[in-house]
C-alpha cells in the first residue's frame, strides 16, 4: 500500500490561507501564542496597505498623464503655426548653432559623466540608453551620427557577445538588443546612414550573429540604395567623382540647393545678390534663371506684363522656404498645344474603348502644321496658312506652361518685404540678356504668409519705366 503523504504544517496552511482569510479570522487560525499575534497581524495589514498606497499612486499618475496629453492637444490646436512651418532663417543665426553646439556637448558631457561613475560596472546603462534615446530631438543631435556612436558605447564590452548558435536562436540579453535595435530605428527615423565603424562596435558588443548586426546589415543595404535613387542628390563633381554635399551651414547655402533643386534645365545660373539693411541684417536674394529664360524674356513684346507671385512653400529636408515666381503670359505654342490635349483628351474620353483608334490618346499629326518659329513681326500671324506640312514645329521648354511663362525663381530674406524683391528686379534686369525687362510693366501679386507676415498687404503693385525706375510705381487694385 502507497503511503499518505504526511499533513501539512500548520505554518503552510497558514500562508496559503491568507489571501483568502481575513486579518481577524487569520489571527484566530494563527497557531502561535498570544504574544506573536498582535505583531503578525500589524505585518499582514501594513503590507495590504503598502498594496493599497501603490495603486492609489498608480492611478494617479495615469490621471496625471491623461491630463497631461490633454493639454499638449490642446495647446497644438489652439497655437499658431509652428516654427518649422515659417522661413528657415533663423534657424542659422549664429545664436542658434551656438545653442546647438551648447546642446550638442551637454549631450557628450552627459555620456562622459556616466562613464566616469559607472564605467567599470555600468550600472543601469539600459534605462540610461533609453532616457538620452527620447531626448535626442529635444537637445538637436537627432541627426548626428558621432551623438548615436557615443551612446552605443555606453554598452559593455565582450560581455553580451552572442559565441553559440543558441545563444543567437534565444536571443542572448533581449533587453539590451531590443534597446539597441530601438536606438537603428531611431536613425533610420531621421535618416542618419550609419557607417563601418558603427558596425565594428555592435560585432564587438553583441557579435556578429545577433538580432542587432541582423538589423544593422539591413540598415546597410536599403539605405545607399534609397540615397542613390534621388533624383536630386545634393552633390558635386569632384577629381575623384561624385562627393556629397554636407549639412548646409547658412541659410544661403540652404536657398542655393532648393533652386537648383527646383530648376529642371540643367543650363540653370544660380546667382545671389546681397542687398543693404539695417546693421545685424543679412539681407540678400538667391535669383535662378536659364539662357532658355531669358530669350522667352527676349521674344516678349514691348510693354508686356511681367508678374511677381508668391510667396510659394517648397520643402528642401525638414525645412519650409518660401519662394518667389516672375512669370509672363503664356505663349501661343503652349495655348495652342494644351488646347489640342485638351480636345484630344475630351474626344478619347466620349469615344468608346473598343472604337477608340490607337493613336487618338495622343495625336502627333498637328505638330507639323505648326510653326517652327513663334511670332516674328509682332503682328500676332503666326504665318501663312499654307504652311508646307514637313515642317515641324518648335518643342516648347519646360519653362513653358499652359498657364504662365516662368522667367526666373527666387528665394529672399524674410525680413526684406516687398522692396527687397523689387530691388531684386532691378538687379536682374540690369543683367545681361535682361534687357527686355527694363521695358515691362512688373506687377507684384504679393499674398500674406501665414510664418512670416512680410508680404504685401493683398494689394498688387506695378512697377514700369525705364531701368526699373522706383520712382514711377503705382499701385494697382
């Protein structure tokens, strides 16, 4: 016969009584003396409120956070619009990058103090990697790839190196490679391509067969191939090929490359003017205009509107600038050419599919009943009519559209207004092969910008005369 298995103690019994006893009934079932009662039952009720205290302090600080988000809502809607949102400007005054340098070394400084108190030991470098992780974009090193190679340093060395194949199945030390894939992702985030050096150090720490080198030689191969494929990279030929251009480090630099970025004709001259202001003002105006440009300016009558519209918002990275379009009326090659799409598209779309004929999508028949030349004598023909039909027409540039002739871009200092932009015409029609600019009627359609607030009053103004005089300006309704 199988023996019984001896009861229980009575302490056994006791303990796993009571969650379900109360403090009275359990001092009644307590097998001790007297004596012991009084302070076993002090214990048993100061732990239920230790429990009791901590959920309190628990909800509170979830009311308190709620309360918090609340409020950030709040205040996101009812603020104006943010700073990113208004010219870049003042992101490049040199109180700024010296604030960004200060931020930047209270950063290190904050990663050397830590390696100096816990540096044998590193003691809590899991909750340290993950405090500096969320405050990367508040202290501006976001975007710095040496601030994330310091704080992946923080890491001990050799001692959470993956050395079996189970250990790299079971994911050796989770928290730390959950922590240092959290810190790729943030990169990846903001853009920042990490390098070889960075590889050596997670093969160092996490060796090479871990989830983070797994994350890491992914980061490595999509990212150079995302870069390569924009087709307006940002940079320069050098002897030894093509070289990236760096950050840019003022706000010229900033409104050089969105011109050129903006400009489709590779012929595109980029010039900044710098213009007089008040002491402690860098007033100036980045122009981009083509050879292509300036012969439509050319070809224009004598006497022809000439219009300055903006601001306009082209975004260049995380930056918003605000930039300015001098156009014309648009020729009658490009009338007559979005007309034609116009009715070819209408006809292809009330014409079934079935019955539709292969070339009717676009026709390229009218080409050759078009003139090679525009207007010569400035009597509006555009030629005999009886036009040989071998003749093809002129392609019109990409500076011809259907709705307005682009004859030069802009990108101004947010402090200047409208008389830096006029000044701005003058100084470009003093340019060679502008000339025909001197003799136009510019018209300032100016609209307010909800950043910056120095546009024109919603008025538009005329300047016309002779060399771009200012003393002849009107202003027009």
């Amino acid at each position: 016969k199988r023996s019984r298995p001896p009861p229980p103690s009575p302490s056994v019994a006791l303990a796993a009584s009571a969650a379900v006893l109360q403090p009275r009934q359990l001092l009644q079932a307590c097998p001790v003396s007297t004596s012991c009662r009084r302070p076993f039952l002090q214990s048993i009720i100061s732990v239920r409120a230790t429990d009791r205290e901590r959920k309190v302090e628990e909800r509170r600080q979830l009311e308190r956070r709620r309360r918090l988000e609340d409020l950030t809502r709040q205040a996101a809607v009812a603020a104006p619009a943010p700073a990113r949102l208004r010219q870049p400007e003042a992101a490049f005054s040199p109180e700024v990058l010296a604030d960004k340098e200060r931020r930047r070394q209270e950063f290190h400084d904050s990663i050397f103090l830590y390696m100096q108190r816990y540096g044998r030991t590193r003691r809590g470098h899991v909750e340290f990697i993950e405090a500096m992780r969320s405050r990367l974009q508040e202290l501006g090193v976001h975007k710095d790839l040496q601030s994330y190679k310091a704080l992946l340093d923080v890491f001990p060395k050799e001692v959470m190196r993956v050395r079996t194949m189970w250990q790299s199945e079971f994911r050796h030390y989770p928290r730390q490679q959950d922590t240092a894939i959290a810190l790729l992702d943030t990169m990846n985030e903001h853009g920042v391509m990490p390098d070889t050096d960075m590889g050596l150090q997670i093969s160092r720490i996490f060796g090479t067969e871990s989830y983070v080198m797994t994350k890491f030689q992914r980061m490595m191969y999509w990212m150079p191939k995302l870069r390569h494929a924009d087709p307006w990279p940002a940079v320069r030929l050098t002897s030894s090929g093509l070289q990236y251009l760096p950050a840019p480090e003022s706000f010229r630099d900033l409104a050089v490359r969105a011109l050129r970025r903006m400009c489709p004709d590779p012929e595109t001259r980029v010039t900044t003017y710098s213009m007089d202001g008040p002491p402690g003002s860098d007033l100036f105006v980045a122009s981009a205009q083509a050879p292509a440009q300036q012969q439509l300016l050319t070809d224009m009558a004598a006497g022809a509107h000439v219009y300055l519209d903006g601001p306009n918002w082209v975004w260049f990275g995380e930056h918003r600038l605000s930039y300015y379009a001098l156009s014309a009326d648009p020729t009658p090659l490009a009338r007559e050419i979005a007309a034609r799409k116009e009715a070819t598209a209408a006809a292809a779309a009330e014409t079934p599919q079935k019955l539709r004929p292969r070339l009717m999508e676009e026709d390229f028949t009218w080409w050759r009943r078009l003139r090679c030349a525009d207007d010569d004598d400035g009597d509006g023909d555009r030629g005999d009519e009886d036009q040989p039909d071998g003749e093809l027409a002129r392609a019109p540039s990409e500076h011809e559209l259907p709705d307005c002739t682009v004859l030069s871009l802009a990108i101004a200092s947010s402090s200047g207004g409208a008389d830096l932009l006029l000044r701005w015409v003058r100084l470009l029609a003093a340019e060679p092969g502008n000339e025909a600019l001197q003799r136009a009627a510019v018209v300032l359609r100016l609209r307010p910008s909800d950043g910056d607030g120095d546009a024109a009053d919603g008025s538009d103004a005329a300047a016309s005369g002779q060399g771009g005089d200012s003393s002849q300006s009107d202003a027009r309704e």
